[in-house]
C-alpha cells in the first residue's frame, strides 16, 4: 500500500475510506469518534465541502486529544490506533485471552494489522493537504462570483439568454478561504507517561509495533502471545475494581483510610491460603466472619495489596447466586488469578459449581455460611 505522502487528495481521500471499510476483527474502531469525524473528513473532501472537511479535521483533533488513549508515541493518531490494538476487549483479544484458536479470526486479524499499520501514517499535515488540493482543485473550476444574476445580466447584454439547467443547477459553495495551519497531531517524544500494572510486558510490545517495518501482519502470534499471558481490555490497565450493576469499574485506591493494625494470625493465614491458591495447591473458598468492625473487608483490602500477582475484585450487595453468573462470566476467560471479596452477601449457600478455577471466592459476612470448610473468625 502507498504511502500517503505520495497520494494526491483523492487517492487519499479513497485510501482511508477502503482501509475502515476493509477492517473486520478490528472493526469497531469505526465506532471512535476519531474515525467517524476522519470517515467525515474523507467523505467532505469527495463532495468537495470543504468548510465542513476542514472543521471536521480539527473536530478529530480534539476527539484524540479528548479521548482514553495512552500517550506512547509522541503522536495522537497512532497512539489512537495502539490503543485500540492493545487495550479495547476486541475479539482478537478475548480468543488469545481465553487461549481458545479461531483460524478465521486469527488470519483476519492478520489482514487488519495490514490496513492499521497503512492507516497509522496518515498525520495530520497530510490531511490537511488533500483539503487544501481539494480546495484550490475547485476555486479554479468553479467561479462563484459568477452567480445567476450575474450570468443572466451577462447574456441579457449580449442578447442571450441562461438555460432552464443552468437556473436551477446548483453552484457549489467554496470558503473565501481555509484558515492557514494543519491539524497537529505530535506533541513529544516516545514514552510511556503513566503507570499501567502490565507495562513490562506492554512497553515490549509498543516498542515491537512501533519499530516494525514493512507491515505487521508478522506481530499476530506476538500479539496473541501478549493478550495469552497478561488478559486484555481492562485487566492490563488495573488490578482493583468494583462490581456494581453487572459491570466491573476500575478502583484506583483501595487501602483503607482507617490505618488500624490487622489481627496478624488471622491475616496470616488468609495469606497462606491465598498463596496456596496461587501456586494451584487449593480452590478452596474463605469465609471471615465477625461482628461489624471488626476488619473483614479491611482485611481482603490488604490481602489484594499484599498479592500483586493477582486482580481483585470487591462486590456488595450480591444478593443470590445468580447475581454471581455475570461476574464469574466477566473474569473466568482471562488468563488471570482474581481475588473475589464478596461483601455481605445475602446467599443462601455457597455456589461451588459457579466458581471458575481462576477465582477465589473470600466472603466477609457477619454471621456464618453453610458451605465452607476454610472459616476464619475475626
């Protein structure tokens, strides 16, 4: 595929619009306000609106700049384009997750590295360039100027007069002129400027897609490998969240504001059992039980910091098992170990059948529950 330095404005235009019509398994970035104002841009730039090609490039600049995307690049196009690689649940991500091959998926993701790789030249200076050619193409084809009245005072003076086509064909309506300036989409050099808990692995990866040349159909199996080993969407960013709403939320700080000293030889032994669990030795659920205040959930709070080898999650208000199928369902395809606190739940009775081998089930309750073996009193 040419590079868009050497395409002129409708080559272009046409490029970027076959490129997003191509795209399969990545197809949801057409979802993006980026790419629906850069769709716009393109499909303006053919019908020769140019007031409204140029206003919606620099409405892209500000859905990138605006937007979730991890400043990596030093540019926000491609940095858009990384993130939805790396970082959005698509369904590339979630097979390699749950370690589950589809050849067709694979192959297609293959082919939409392709295109992606193709699109993430595209910058803002060369955008603006084809509506700048657009632009100047029409104001020496079409003379505004030369509206009706005028046409027809020209043929009343000269004895003629305007066809009934030419009355009623419409003229097209070119800006007096375009604001000088490109959208600028660079804005420093390559660095990672925030902490995500997989950024080892991650910074390898950018580091692969950003140096690799011709193309990236050859990152697949790299990629697949990433998303086998470390999860996808969500779970690469944070290790903490909540669950509320069928829905899991992103927790940025879960250690308590209350400092008080955890009673050691209970924590002791959630630790113990937690470490068992990691090291594939148990799936034995927990149960902490104690009066109000008495440093339950405290306690899972700690026990998630203590493990950062392993995602938490904290629910409450889990009302039955039922309210658990949405939960299990969201974590049990990850190639994660995940710490499930449930907080006061109102179950009837443990669930083990639901309980996927990735998770550990730990309940603070106040009074007991039937169904566990591994009780720790507080």
């Amino acid at each position: 595929m040419r590079d868009f330095n050497e395409l002129g404005w409708y080559e272009g235009a046409e490029t970027v619009l076959a490129i997003l019509d191509r795209l399969t398994v990545m197809r949801r970035i057409k979802k993006e306000e980026p790419v629906k104002f850069l769709a716009g841009v393109c499909g303006a730039i053919m019908r020769g609106s140019i007031r409204e090609a140029a206003d919606l490039s620099f409405a892209m600049t500000g859905a990138l700049l605006s937007g979730r995307y991890r400043r990596v690049t030093g540019d926000l196009f491609k940095d858009f384009i990384l993130s939805e690689i790396f970082l959005t649940p698509h369904p590339f991500a979630l097979m390699s997750a749950a370690n589950r091959l589809d050849e067709a998926v694979y192959n297609s993701m293959k082919d939409d590295l392709d295109l992606l790789y193709a699109l993430k030249e595209l910058s803002g200076e060369t955008l603006g360039r084809f509506i700048q050619e657009r632009y100047r193409e029409l104001k020496q084809k079409y003379h505004p100027s030369r509206d009706l009245a005028a046409r027809r005072a020209e043929a009343a003076w000269g004895g003629g007069t305007v066809r009934q086509e030419e009355e009623t064909k419409p003229v097209t309506e070119l800006p007096a002129f375009l604001p000088s300036g490109d959208p600028n989409w660079h804005y420093g050099e390559e660095e990672m400027r925030d902490s995500f808990i997989s950024d080892e692995a991650l910074e390898e990866m950018y580091h692969r897609f950003i140096e690799a040349e011709p193309d990236w159909s050859s990152l697949t199996e790299d990629l697949w490998n990433f998303f086998a080993a470390y999860g996808s969407g969500d779970f690469l960013r944070v290790r903490h969240f909540s669950w509320e709403n069928d829905a899991l939320f992103p927790l940025s700080d879960i250690r308590p504001r209350d400092e008080r000293p955890l009673p050691e030889g209970p924590f002791r032994t959630l630790l113990d059992h937690a470490i068992s669990f990691m090291r594939g030795e148990t799936m034995e659920p927990m149960l902490l039980s104690g009066a109000d205040g008495a440093g339950k959930t405290a306690m899972l709070f700690a026990l998630a910091d203590e493990l950062p080898e392993m995602r938490f999650v904290y629910a409450a208000g889990i009302k039955c098992a039922a309210d658990l199928t949405p939960l299990f369902s969201a974590v049990k395809d990850q190639p994660l170990k995940f710490l499930v606190a449930l907080d006061e739940p109102e179950l009837k009775g443990l669930p083990l059948r639901l309980i996927p081998a990735n998770v550990l089930l730990a309940v603070a309750r106040k009074a007991n529950m039937g169904g566990f073996s591994k009780i720790i009193a507080m």
